[in-house]
C-alpha cells in the first residue's frame, strides 16, 4: 500500500520559517517526480514546488521563489519543503504528491495545515 505522511504544519507568525516532510511507503521512490501542493479554503489547489527523481531538477511557484525550498533525500524516501519568511497568504493544507516519471501514475498525502498569522 503506497503511502505519503506529511508533517510539520503548525501555527506561526509572519515571517517565521517552517519544515514540512514527507515521509513516502511502497513504491519505488526514485521513480516519482515529488511536489507539494497547497489548498486554502474556496481555492483550487495548487502546485507550490516540484524535485525531480534525482533532485537535481526544481521548479517553484512564483508566490513562493526566494522563500521556499523544496529537497529529497532518496535513501529515506523523503521529501521536504522549507518555507522561509511565511506570510499569511502561504495559509492552507500542504500536499504531499508522487508523480511516476513513467506512467504517470499519482498518489497524494492527506495533508499538513500551515497557519501564518499577521
């Protein structure tokens, strides 16, 4: 059973600084492009930054260049996302999502709730 667990999320204050994971299970990790996603309440979901299966390649929103990093270490089938100077407009769950570089094939976390208060 393929699982992704992220955690991290909490309450803080803008301009503080934040680390989600994202621990993945069964599948072969190196095979997914990694992403995190966020949704605030009413919005669509969106993609915030993405690593590739080597962690070579990343791409990030533009609301979030310069303040977010997104990073992967292939030997604990992990993936973090560190948020620098959060403001309250980051509000919303993160998603954890794998991307099969080959199929395609796509798998999600439940979410982490990141709450930036002014």
């Amino acid at each position: 059973q393929v699982q992704l667990v992220e955690s991290g999320g909490g309450l803080v204050q803008s301009g503080d600084s934040l680390r989600l994971s994202c621990a993945a299970s069964g599948l072969t990790f190196s095979l997914y492009t990694m992403n995190w996603y966020r949704q605030a309440p009413g919005k669509e979901r969106e993609l915030v930054a993405t690593v590739t299966g080597a962690g070579v390649t990343t791409n990030y929103a533009d609301s979030v260049k310069g303040r977010f990093t997104i990073s992967r270490d292939n030997a604990k089938n992990t993936v973090s996302l560190q948020m620098n100077g959060l403001k309250p407009e980051d509000t919303a769950v993160y998603y954890c999502n794998a991307d099969n570089a080959i199929s395609r094939v796509r798998y999600w976390g439940q979410g982490t709730q990141v709450t930036v208060s002014s």
